[in-house]
C-alpha cells in the first residue's frame, strides 16, 4: 500500500519535452544564436538527440536557423511577447488601482484597435462602483467620454468608418442626437483637452476622458462619478492626467494590449 502511493504521488515526466526544454534555455542564452554542438553541450544532450530536437523545434516554429545558428522562431516570440503583455497588464492594473485609492473614483483604460473601442481595465470599490455596461462601449463609442475620446484622436476617414459600423443613436435624454452634431463636437475641441460627458450613457453619472496616444496606439484613461458630485469632476481630470503623465515619463508606458 505504502509503496502504490509513493509511486502515485511521483509525477509522470516526459523526458523528450524536459530535453527540448533544456535547448530553449540553452539559445536563449546566446543573443546571436549558436551551433547545434554548442546547444548540445550546454543542454547536456548527445548530439544526434540534439539534432533531433532542434530539427522539430524548428519545424514547429519555435526555432530558426541561419547561418549554422539556432535562433528563437516566431512561435518562441508569440510566447515572450505574450509574457510582456502580461506584465504591462499587471502595471496597468496596479496604476489603476493606486489612482482610484488616489482619486477615490472609478478609473477606466480603453484603447482603440483594429477599428473597435476596447475596455482594456476598470478599477473600483463596491462604494464607488464603475458605470454599468448597459448598453455594449464598443458599439455606443458616441454616447459615452470613453468613445468620444478615442474617436476625436482618429482622423476623418477612420472615424467616418466606426460611425458607418456603429451609427449614433441616443441613449438617454441628453445624448448626442445625430452624427453631424457628434462629428461637430468633435471638431471643435483640441485633441488633447479631455472629454467631459454628462448623463449622455447612463443617467446620473457625468465621465471624463483624457487621451493618450504611445506611437500609433490610441487609448483613453477616464473616471466617472455620480452627478451630485460634478463640483469634483475637474480637480479629479487633472488628477488623473498628472498621475498618468508621470507614469508615462517613468515607465516609457506601452499601451500595446
């Protein structure tokens, strides 16, 4: 009985994955690449079980060959990048948290991709819940400071696109009532002043927007609060821009989610 269960408790290991293993480890060593003997010896492997190894690695696209030299391919390169965006994710998550202790409101990250307005983060408090996601953001980008922000940082023939997809339509009252008077707002405030929006997506919460453009990326950060509250919505807007300026100045801060 003893020994059945000390032998369940030993984990099954695949030697053939444990030695490719060790070969990744082994060029990702070398900036340049390296010879498959020289993979070998650092790997600890015989030479023609080497061979085979770095033979399929490269076919399955996580290693490269040039010049006699093994290289990461571009399947190693997806998972390296993919570990880079996680972690810009966990500091966009972890500045989002600070600045909503900070300022005391909900705080809001969105960016602009491949033609749709994307929610990247959201951070706040059970007193202080984020405006609820009625209606969908990416497809209500006018009605709301969060849309707003990004469409003014496009130019004319993408914006017109996303209205084209996404017509304007009113939410509430006080929305934006057609696109030529969307389009007229935009137009008539500069890019890098912040988007103020009253009750436009939900009924009693007024939301701010500041833009942020990283090389190519569009992005927002914004923050909302109840309307009996609107006395603190502008000292909150600068805040905000000052907390994200200094991140930016900081961290060389990439938006690339």
């Amino acid at each position: 009985m003893t020994t059945a269960t000390n032998t369940a408790a030993v984990p099954t290991l695949i030697g053939s994955v444990q030695r490719a293993l060790r070969l990744l480890e082994a060029v990702g060593t070398h900036r340049d690449g390296a010879p498959a003997k020289q993979l070998a010896r650092e790997a600890g492997l015989q030479l023609p079980t080497a061979y085979h190894l770095l033979r399929t690695l490269t076919h399955e696209g996580y290693l490269r060959r040039e010049n006699g030299v093994f290289l990461f391919g571009e399947a190693a390169e997806r998972l390296m990048d993919g570990g880079a965006v996680q972690n810009r994710r966990t500091v966009m998550a972890d500045s989002l948290e600070r600045w909503r202790g900070t300022i005391g409101v909900p705080v809001y990250c969105a960016v602009y991709r491949e033609g749709e307005i994307e929610l990247v983060a959201v951070a706040d408090t059970p007193s202080n819940p984020a405006v609820d996601e009625w209606a969908s953001f990416a497809e209500t980008g006018h009605a709301h400071a969060i849309g707003q922000c990004l469409l003014r940082q496009l130019d004319e023939a993408a914006r017109g696109d996303h209205l084209d997809r996404h017509p304007v339509r009113p939410l509430t009252r006080h929305s934006v009532r057609d696109r030529q008077a969307l389009l007229d707002r935009l137009r008539s405030t500069e890019r890098i002043e912040p988007v103020i929006e009253r009750q436009e997506y939900a009924l009693g919460t007024i939301c701010a927007a500041i833009p942020i453009t990283v090389g190519t990326t569009i992005a927002t950060m914004a923050i909302s609060m109840p309307l009996d509250q609107q006395d603190r919505l502008l000292p909150a807007v600068e805040q905000l821009r000052n907390e994200v300026a200094d991140l930016l100045r900081s961290l060389v801060f990439s938006i690339s989610i």
